[in-house]
C-alpha cells in the first residue's frame, strides 16, 4: 500500500477507530515506532493510502481533522 497521510493516537482509542474503519471498509495500515512518523508516547499512527474524495470525508469526520502528510 502506498502510504498517503496517517493519523496519530493513542492505543485506547485503537479498537473503536479499527471497528468505525473496518465497517466503512476504508484501507489503512497500524504502525509504531516508526523514526519517520510524529507519534507520541503511547500513540500509534492509522495509515492510509490516496482516497478517492468522499471516502477521505467519512475518515476526516472520523478523525475531526485532516491526518498529517505520510513522509513516504
């Protein structure tokens, strides 16, 4: 998967977000402890590809935000 843009969380909002992304079955990738991404301690980043543009509305609205641009 080409990585476009991620969001970073914390681990206790994994499984509801997981569940939300699974059922609108958007594609997306867990990954931690990456030097390149800014994560927090005891956060993760959700990682996404291109979305077309509706689909990128239903994770902004998700998310309450845009995800931060994915350092390739």
């Amino acid at each position: 998967m080409e990585k476009s843009f991620y969001y970073s969380v914390e681990w206790s909002e994994v499984s509801y977000l997981k569940d939300a992304l699974d059922a609108m079955e958007i594609p997306y990738v867990i990954e931690q402890d990456s030097d390149r991404l800014l994560l927090d301690a005891g956060h993760v980043a959700l990682v996404f590809p291109d979305l077309p543009v509706r689909v990128y509305g239903g994770v902004h609205e998700l998310f309450g935000s845009h995800g931060r641009r994915s350092p390739v």
